[in-house]
C-alpha cells in the first residue's frame, strides 16, 4: 500500500487535510469575501462518512489529519467526530481554528486523543484584529488560547504576517514567549480574493528573518523532512517558524492530501483537479487515491482563484 502513496517524485503522502465545512464566523480580508456564501448543512460528510473516508485512507497509509474549515468549531458534530478519528492508528491528530468559540469545546476535546491545536491570530491589537478578521473577537480568541495551554494542548500561533500588522512582531514574540508557544509567520498566499489585494500585502520570510537577526541570535532547528514549515530558535527562548509557501515553496516534500467538505480529494491547496470518495467501497479507493497523487504538482503553481475557505485551509 506504501507504494501507491509514494508519486514519481518518491513523495510519500501521510498527512491529510480535512475540511469540517466551509462556514466561518470571521470574514479575514485575505481569506473571503464579505458576502461569501457556504454549502448547505445536508451536503457536508456525516461525521459517518469522515470516520469511515478518513479510516480507509489509513488503511492506505496515512499517518496524521489536521481537522480545518471554514471554522471547524462551527461544526456540532465537532467532538464527535474526533472522537471516531481517535480511534484510528493515527500518529497525530490535531486542529486549526481562529479559536472564537474554541473554548467552548475544549474540554470534549480533551477527551480525545486530538493534542494539537493550531490558532490563526493575525494581531494583538484590537482594532487592527478587528479589521482583518471582520469581527470583535479577539479577547475571545486570547482567553481560548491561554485556556488550551492551561489544559496541556500543544498550541501554535499562526500569524499571516503582512504589511498592515508586520509593526506588531516584537508583540507577537513576546506573547509566544509569555506562553512558551510556537509562533509560526506565514506567507500570504495567492489563493482566492488575495490574489488582487497581493502586492499591497506580501511580505516575503526572507525580511522578516532579516528584521528578527537585527535583534536576535538565531539557530535553526531540525525539522521532518515534509514539513511545511522552517524553523529557528531565538535567544530569548521563542521558537519561531516559517511558511513560505510563495518564495520558498516546499512542494517537492510535500505529503499532503486535502478531503473537503464533500467528500472529494485533492491533492495539493493550488490544484482544482479532485476525484470525490463518498460512498465508494473500500476497493475503489486505490484507483481514485493514485490518480489524486498523480496530480499533485512539484512546482509551485502560481495562483488559484478558488477561495481559500473552500478547499479546506
């Protein structure tokens, strides 16, 4: 079965995206349109249908799942659904969230054999997080945050770090530090309603490498080869890390597939091609998990216009 996960890139695929729905309770100014509309309830995987999808593409080979959206709490069925992902033989489960109402299901998930959670905060400054996120919310965003360190979840800050809120690094630095949490500075992407606000917002990794080493020693710290993200270890003690999917871009260790919100497999954030798994018998997968990864680009493709909320973040 190895072998049908591994491309002609010697790719091993062992990590999947899957996508909970495509709703979210912010309107992020990089992510969506004001006014984006979301599929219906009665079309999303079943909680059913994800435990069984997700349980035959382990059977195949896949080792981790992130849980994403949309916003994944939104999802009722939340808990519920890790709970049936707990019992595959996964290597890690985990979850990413804007973190709004996070708090509220933590304790469930704490039952759970989900330990990582990763939290999209995109400032500390209330009136800036208020105009990226299209919402009031960050004081709920912090307090789930300080709730699931306190719980014992593996937390990780992900921060789309561009222009408008590159002035608040050293506040965002100091708040990983104060937390002992991982805070990870992510490139803008070229996916949906960023591609026309781009140029007006990019900030590539390599300046904000070179603002940190005016004030930092820095080391590097080993990672798994597949990994999305580099990452450097600061002498004040904060593990910083990058995604710099637009002028670093990792795609030839790439081992990541993406189920959405319907049940069809894609097999990469920047590639439209996708093969649907709902209801197929478990001996159909093979054929349609093959083709998926023969799709999967090893070059960076340049844009998509599909928005990012529904492929599955």
């Amino acid at each position: 079965m190895n072998n049908l996960m591994t491309d002609q890139y010697g790719r091993t695929m062992r990590k999947l995206r899957v996508s909970l729905l495509d709703a979210c309770n912010f309107r992020c100014t990089y992510c969506m349109p004001a006014s984006a509309t979301f599929a219906k309830i009665h079309d999303l995987l079943t909680p059913d249908e994800i435990g069984m999808i997700v349980s035959n593409l382990t059977k195949l080979g896949m080792e981790e799942v992130r849980l994403t959206g949309g916003e994944p709490t939104l999802r009722s069925e939340l808990v519920e659904i890790a709970e049936r992902l707990s019992e595959l033989p996964l290597r890690r489960l985990g979850i990413t969230t804007n973190g709004l109402l996070l708090k509220r299901v933590l304790p469930g998930l704490k039952k759970t054999r989900l330990t990582s959670i990763n939290v999209s905060l995109d400032s500390l400054d209330r009136e800036t997080f208020t105009s990226l996120a299209r919402f009031d919310g960050l004081k709920q965003v912090t307090d789930a945050i300080d709730t699931a360190v306190e719980m014992g979840f593996k937390v990780k800050i992900n921060t789309v770090l561009m222009k408008q809120n590159v002035g608040e690094m050293d506040q965002f630095l100091e708040y990983a530090r104060s937390r002992n949490v991982e805070i990870r500075f992510l490139e803008l992407m070229k996916i949906g309603v960023a591609v026309d606000t781009y140029e007006d917002t990019f900030l590539p990794a390599a300046y904000v490498i070179h603002q940190l080493r005016k004030q930092y020693k820095m080391k590097q710290v080993s990672v798994e080869a597949d990994s999305t993200a580099f990452k450097y270890q600061l002498d004040n003690g904060v593990q910083v890390g990058f995604i710099a999917s637009e002028s670093m871009p990792f795609c030839g260790s790439c081992s990541r597939l993406r189920l959405d919100t319907k049940g069809a497999l894609r097999s990469c954030l920047m590639q439209e091609n996708k093969l649907n798994l709902r209801g197929l018998a478990f001996d159909q997968y093979p054929a349609v998990v093959s083709q998926v990864i023969k799709w999967k680009p090893n070059d960076r493709i340049e844009k998509v216009n599909q928005p990012m909320y529904q492929i599955g973040g």
